[in-house]
C-alpha cells in the first residue's frame, strides 16, 4: 500500500512538469541546438598546423564541441554522427590534413 501511494505521489508531480512549446511567438518551430554542438567553420586555418594535445585543446575550445576524436593515417571510424564531436584526421608526419564535426 506503501508504495502504491508513493508512485501516486510521483505521478501527480509529473503532471506538473513544464516543457517549452513546440513553436516560437511567429510559429516557428523551436530547433534546439545539443549543448556542445560542434562548429568546425572557423578552424580550417588550422589544416597544415602540427597535430599535438595543446592543438587539440585549442581546437576543441575554438569549435564548442565536448569531445575530440583523432584519426591517424590510414584509420577506420565509425561513420555515427555525433553532434558534440569534433574529427580531426593527420598525416604520418603528424600534420593536420582535415577537421571536421561530427
């Protein structure tokens, strides 16, 4: 009986939540961005610069995303989009070759 009541409780304090509406004030529908969205647009002058941890925290700085994934020559990757995520491909001399999101 203990517990019936206790998921009563809960239940009741779910119908209260609040959520934002689906359309803003011109009808629009809202389009919420992931928190940590990658945006990798403005560190393309960063292909040709070394591939070191203190480039990889500059990057990941500079484009918001949350995580950063190195690919090395001639790697396999999951082809899964992540929109936190930023790729960073190098070469065999450790140079950057592409920086992209996802």
């Amino acid at each position: 009986m203990k517990s019936t009541a206790s998921l009563l409780a809960l239940t009741g304090l779910a119908a209260c939540a609040t959520t934002s509406p689906p359309f803003d004030d011109d009808g629009n529908p809202r389009v919420r961005e992931p928190a940590g969205a990658c945006d990798a647009g403005m560190v393309q002058d960063h292909v040709g610069h070394r591939a070191t941890a203190e480039a990889g925290a500059t990057l990941l700085e500079l484009t918001g995303a949350r995580t950063l994934r190195w690919v090395p020559p001639r790697t396999a990757v999951t082809m899964d989009f992540r929109p936190d995520r930023l790729t960073v491909s190098y070469d065999d001399d450790m140079i950057i070759e592409r920086i992209t999101c996802g």
